[in-house]
C-alpha cells in the first residue's frame, strides 16, 4: 500500500434494488467490500462469472452506479481524491478526464451518425485537455499504434463502415485520447472472433504498455486475462475469492473456486468411430438468402453418425448457423438435398411431417429467448409431449419430473417462470425441451457460448451424458475450439461457407494443417504467460476479422 | 398488488365510480331519465341536484342515464375492436408474405379516410340503431389496434420460441393465441384504455351531431347537443358531461399509465 496508487479502493459496498416477481422490492447488496491498489503502469485483471459485480467494480472507479445500482459504502481514491465524496461537477472532470472506459460492445456504444474521430476526441477536447486539432493528431497516433488501417483517414468513417474487431480498437484509442491516468476496459474482446480477438488483444496490451496507464481489466476468460495483467483478482458473488500476481493465480491458485477456473474443460472424450449409417448425410448443399447476390454456403457436406457428436466450427459469417437452419428446412437451400434417418428430407420445413420434426430438434444459443416468458417450465416441456404423443394429465406430469431429473432440475421447477430461472437452468430446461420429444438428432447452435465458462462445462457433462442414456446424435455448432476438443467425435471446420477442413477429431486437430484451421487452433487463448506474444511471432495469416 | 401507487388508485376509485353509476343507473337515479319534473333550466336546488334541462328534465338522473349508454357502447365497441384488431393484427404479422400486404394496405386505406367522416356516412345510410352505432365504431377502430398489435407482434414473431413452436409444427392459432398474444398482451392492455377514451368521445361527437343515440335515450354528447342553447344565457348544464368525459379520461389514463408501467419493470434492468 502506497501513495503512489492511481486507484485505491477501500472496502468497497455496493447496493442494488431487486423486484422479484410477486414480491416487494427490496436492497440487496451485490459488492461486499473489495479492497485493492493499483499502481501507474499496472494493469489489474478483475475475472468471474457473471454476477460477480466486476462490472459494478469497474464502474464504481468512475463513481457511477448502472441502472438501480448504488455506491453504499467504501472509499475509492483517485490520484488521492476520495471520488465517492467529490461534488457532481468534480466527477464530470473525472470521467471521460482522468477515468476513461472501454465498454464490451463498441458496436452499440458508438453513435451511428457521427464519424469515429468525432467520438474519439470528443472527451479530450470537451474536457480541455486539448486542442481539436491536438486531438485529432493524437487520435491519429494512438490508429497507427493501434494497428489500424490507413491511421489518417480511418477517423473520417462512420462505425458501420469498420470491422468489429477495428472499431473497438477505435473505442480503445477514444479511451486513450485524453491521455488518462486509468482505463477500464469491461469485456473488450468478448463478442469479438477468436481469430480477431488475439489481434484486439495485441493492440491493447502494446498501448497500454506504450502509454503507460494503468487499467482495470475486466473478463470471464481467464486465460485471456493472464496475457494483459500484472495482478489478477477473482471475484466471486461479490467477494473477493483470491488477490495476487499473474503467475501466482494462474500456476499455484491457492483457493478451490480459482483451482476449477483453472483446470476448467477437463472432459475427457473418447471419440467413436464412424458405423455404418450416418443419420444424417447433407450433400452438395449450396445456399443463399433471398434477395441476395451471393452464396452463404458452397457445396457443403458432412455426415452425422447415431448417438455420435460433430461439431461444425468456424467464425462469425463462416455459414455455420446458416448450414443449421438449411437442416431445419427454415432456409431452403439451392441445391443439394438432405438426407435423414433414411429419407431425404423436403427443404421447406412447412411441408415436412411431423414424424421428421420430432426426430430433429433445436436448442438454441439464447436460452432466454427461446423459451415463451409467459409459460412456465411445465408448460414449456409438457408442449412436446401433448403434441407429438398425446400425453395429457398425470402421465403428462410423470414424465415432465422424468425429464426434469434427467437434466438434473427436480419437480420444484415445474411452475417456475423462465425468469426465475439462472442461465445454466434455462439452457437445461431447453434441453428437457428437446429430449421431450425423443429425438434422433439436436442441432446444438452455441449452447454455451452465452455461459459462464463452469456452467458451460456443466451444461456439455450434460449433453455427453444424454447422448450415452437417449443415443441421441449432436450437430454442435460452436466457435470455441475448446467445447469441441470436450465433445466431438468429428469435425467439421468452415470457413467463408466452405468446409475447410473435415474427418474425425484426431484427424482434423493433427497436423499437417491448413492455413486457416493453423490460425483458428493457435488463437485459442491459452492459460500460460506470454503466450500471446508467441502465438502473434508465429502467425502465417491474418485473421478474416481484420 | 399490494404496490399500487397513489395515482392508479385515484383513477381505480374513480373509474370504478363511473362504472358502478352507469351499472346501478335506475336505482341511483332520483328521477325518471325522460321525466319532466320541473321548469326549464331550474338551478341547482336540494330538490334538483344540478338543476333542470332544457325542457325541465331532471339533469343529474339524465347524467346518470347517460354515462350508462356512453359507458356501454363504448365499453362494447372497445372489445370487438379490440378482438378484431389484436387478432387480425397478430395474424398478419405471423403470415406475413401477401396475406400481411393485403391486410395492412387495406387498414391504410380505411384509415387514410378519416374516421369521423366515414362513420357519418355509414350511418346516415344505415338505421341507427344501438347495436350498429356499436359495430361501426368497434371495426373503424380496430384499424388502430390492428397497427399496434401488427407491429408489436412482428417484433415478437422473430424470437426464438416462436420460431422453435414452428419448427415443432404447431398450427397458426397455437402460435397467435399461446405464443404471441400472451406477450403482447401488455402494451395492448394499456392502448385498451387510451382507446376507450377515444371511444367515449367518439360516440359523443356522433350524438352531438345527431347520428348517435337518438331522443329520449340520454347519452353526454346529446345531453351537450340539447343544452348547448343555454350557455348563452349562462346556464352551464352543457359543460356538466363535458366534466364528466374528462373526469373519466383522466382517471382511465391513471390505470393506463400504471399498467404502462408495471410491463416496463417486468422487464427489469439490464436482463
């Protein structure tokens, strides 16, 4: 503990209020007391699951509260000012001044009518540090150091004219601008490709290190955590779980929690040989949206086996989802044909009978939304068995808590609403959903990408689990190369709406590789220090995202 | 329930005044609604509550009298343009393709007329009669209905449990009924009551001009139209259902606006 600290915060409490369905609405405390420094230079990575309250913490350096959220106790000292005691317009000089922030999703962060080098010297300029003109130069530098294309005229664009993985390079050169003392970064790399991420991820670590700022680094992943920070601290339900340097947490973690971040996707699964008869042979599908000019799929196909995993890999816009929703019959394709169980499948799902659409069912990336909000858990797995088997009353109900058991809920969750439900609960009940109307084969679209990472690894013990007890086949659409090292028995590696590469797992992830799945297999963050910089000397092409 | 702040309760108590009134006319009413007891436009007295009409009926029975038919028709015509226009409305929006173009452009062009013109017209070629005035009102109305409940249901149509209920094969009116109405049935809930207000109105100004409820019966727009005469003598008895519209609107908005805002907090903060 020293003066010197950019940030020190001090028994930090942090209230919000709830409105639990049927209840009154009341305080909860959601940050209980979080103490920590954070020296010039440094850059503090702050990890958990969600609901951890890292964003609140990230936040409240910038004394704000989101939403019903409330600073209720504590102290946080800026460059020695206790910025939770500072007037409204001391804080206004702080933020966007002193405090700046990079926010997860550049995409809806910028404004859409303004260009990007408006936005990134807005604050520089607004709070007098500098000139416009000095602004501009600096925004130019900071595109450059970046790693941005054509640093001198990029700013002139609108954001919808820049890749994901460019404007939030642009959101971190806005944040840099006005030469602050510390940055908060919140999820910078999250929504974006892995193969784009570790370009992101560069960029970040270089200008931090270049600028000299100190930052707070906030993420669910922490292995990409490691690659940016000099001290991590890992948060759990409020609470600090565990405070130390980099090489510490990640090679010697003292605490259980941290120990099962570490070691997390530890599946092991023996992948099984092709048999005889795939369930599922898609041939030559060619495809494209209406009213466009061009083919999201070219000669696609792959075959899927009985009570066997194939996972179809790739990153956004490589035409994974769109192969899914070619097999649900919701995108008819061009050309080509699908063959299920035996029979060929007819392209427009409206026209398929209602045996084809029991045997193949969906579970979908946002359990939140693919569940009706006003039906209740019953109700939403009850559905299937009232339709396709004419289940009504107590046998209805006796096979719901069957159901419920087998995704490891129980019969209290019957008359609960969606809402009630965590992420983990949902994506099980959606499960249930499926396994309701006894299936031959689940496309699995991102199941777990929107999970954290141990609920995620709950949810693929699951699914394994299943496939053992109900022989069902998975066609497991995922970008994360990890899930499909867990699960797969084959592989199926897109790219730009080609298979790059396909066979069985050993196959496809041993070398000899392909310029694409070399790229795609070395950007997957790895929980080892200075990996990033090995993986960037070695890159032998640049990522699509770029 | 137990969180009902103060302002829903004063338009609860007042709304619920005004439909109790109108329920329990002939009992709460002192005299007869076509009874002349007294000389034209008498002040209010003890005997006469708020004075006399223009042929020296009874102002505060025919007050009465008339909030039961003005509430009646309206609340009647509100619901079949409700059932009409939500159902339609959702129908279109989850057929989409030409059955949504012909349904919409078709709402554009009834609506491109204005309502109080083209209900002037039907019912001067049509007998007016309680029943019809009800009907043309509902279905001129629904059109309005019929854009919200389109436009709030192709918002809902893109979710992922409606497209998972198509996939499993379920029939439109599974998906109209079960899948989209529930949720769409807040944001209609509270137009409901903007919409009654409209109605309450409407058939007002349809009596006002004459083509409303017809003589004796008493409804608030007639009872204008038979004493609008006297605000130049300075008799107010014409203003008294103007009061009367405008006591109701606000106490219906008060429960709109709270019912608004139950289904935003529903969907809570960052969710």
């Amino acid at each position: 503990m020293t003066d010197t600290a950019v940030l020190k915060v001090r028994d930090l409490k942090i209230g919000a209020t709830i409105y639990p369905p049927g209840e009154k609405p009341h305080e909860i405390e959601i940050v209980h007391g979080i103490s920590f420094d954070l020296e010039p230079g440094k850059v503090l990575g702050l990890i958990g699951e969600s609901g951890a309250g890292k964003s609140t913490i990230g936040l409240a350096s910038m004394a704000y509260g989101r939403g019903g959220v409330e600073i209720t106790g504590g102290e946080v000292w800026v460059n020695g000012r206790d910025i939770l005691q500072s007037r409204h317009s001391d804080i206004r000089k702080l933020r966007g001044g002193e405090v700046t922030y990079v926010s997860q999703s550049a995409a809806a962060s910028f404004n859409p009518a303004r260009t990007i080098m408006e936005q990134v010297v807005e604050a520089a300029v607004e709070q007098g540090k500098f000139s416009r003109r000095d602004a501009e130069g600096r925004a130019r530098e900071l595109f450059a150091k970046l790693g941005l294309p054509d640093p001198d005229n990029i700013g002139a664009r609108y954001p919808h004219q820049v890749s994901g993985g460019q404007l939030q390079r642009c959101m971190t050169a806005l944040a840099l601008c006005p030469e602050p003392d510390l940055v908060v970064f919140d999820e910078p790399t999250t929504a974006l490709d892995v193969t784009t991420q570790i370009d992101v991820l560069m960029a970040i670590k270089e200008a931090i290190r270049d600028t000299g700022v100190a930052a707070l680094y906030i993420t669910h992943d922490l292995a990409v955590v490691a690659q940016v920070s000099d001290d991590i601290m890992v948060l759990r339900h409020g609470d600090t779980v565990e405070y130390g340097p980099v090489d510490q947490i990640i090679n010697t973690p003292q605490e259980e929690y941290t120990q099962a971040l570490v070691s997390v996707r530890s599946i092991d699964h023996e992948e099984k040989a092709p048999t005889e008869e795939p369930v599922l042979s898609v041939r030559n599908i060619t495809a494209r949206y209406k009213g466009t000019k061009f083919d999201v799929l070219h000669n696609v196909n792959v075959d899927l086996y009985p009570g066997q995993t194939l996972a179809v890999v790739g990153e956004s816009g490589s035409g994974k989802s769109t192969l899914a929703r070619v097999i649900t019959g919701l995108l008819p394709p061009r050309e080509g044909e699908i063959h299920f169980a035996g029979r060929t499948l007819t392209p427009d799902f409206n026209a398929r009978s209602r045996e084809d659409l029991r045997e193949l069912q969906m579970i979908y990336q946002m359990a939140d939304v693919a569940m009706n909000p006003r039906q209740t858990v019953g109700t939403i797995i009850g559905r299937p068995l009232e339709f396709y088997f004419g289940l009504r009353g107590a046998k209805k109900r006796q096979r719901i808590i069957e159901l419920l058991d087998e995704i490891e809920l129980g019969e209290s969750f019957m008359d609960r609403y969606p809402a009630e439900l965590s992420g983990g609960q949902k994506q099980r009940v959606c499960i249930a959903r499926a396994l309701a109307a006894k299936p031959k084969m689940i496309i699995c679209d991102e199941v777990t990408s929107a999970l954290d990472p141990l609920v995620a690894d709950g949810i693929l013990k699951l699914l394994l689990n299943l496939q053992k007890i109900e022989d069902v086949a998975y066609l497991f659409i995922t970008h994360d190369l990890a899930t499909v090292r867990a699960i797969a028995d084959n592989i199926a590696v897109m790219y730009k709406g080609k298979v790059q590469r396909y066979g069985q797992k050993s196959q496809v992830l041993s070398p000899p590789f392909d310029d694409y799945t070399d790229l795609l297999l070395s950007s997957v963050p790895e929980m080892k220090i200075g990996w990033l910089e090995e993986v960037i000397a070695h890159r032998k092409m640049e990522s699509a995202g770029n | 329930m137990k969180n009902i702040p103060l302002s829903a309760l004063v338009g609860l108590f007042f709304t619920a005044l005004y439909f109790l009134g109108a329920l329990f006319a002939p009992l709460l009413a002192p005299y007869g609604m076509a009874e002349v007891v007294g000389d034209v436009w008498e002040p209010s007295s003890a005997e006469f509550w708020l004075g006399t009409d223009n042929i020296g009926r009874d102002l505060l029975s025919r007050m009465i009298y008339g909030g039961r038919t003005t509430i009646f028709i309206a609340t009647v015509a509100t619901i079949i343009s409700f059932t009409t226009g939500a159902v339609v409305g959702i129908f279109a929006a989850v057929a989409g393709g030409w059955i949504d173009q012909v349904l919409s452009r078709f709402v554009d062009l009834i609506m491109s007329i204005p309502t109080l013109i083209f209900a002037l017209v039907v019912l001067s070629v049509t007998p007016v009669t309680v029943p019809m005035l009800i009907l043309v009102m509902g279905l001129l109305d629904s059109t309005r209905v019929f854009r919200l409940a389109r436009a709030v249901a192709v918002d809902i149509e893109v979710m992922d449990f409606v497209e998972a209920a198509r996939l499993r094969g379920e029939r439109t009116a599974w998906i109209i009924f079960r899948e989209i109405l529930p949720n769409a049935l807040s944001p209609l809930v509270a137009e409901m009551g903007l919409r009654f207000i409209f109605m309450v109105l409407f058939v007002s100004t349809l009596s006002f001009l004459g083509l409303g409820v017809q003589p004796p019966e008493a409804d608030w727009g007639g009872i204008v139209k038979e004493n609008k005469d006297g605000i130049v003598y300075g008799i107010p008895a014409a203003l008294l259902p103007a009061f009367a519209i405008a006591t109701l609107a606000i106490s219906v908005n008060l429960v709109a606006d709270w019912v608004l805002n139950r289904t935003t907090s529903l969907k809570g903060g960052r969710g």
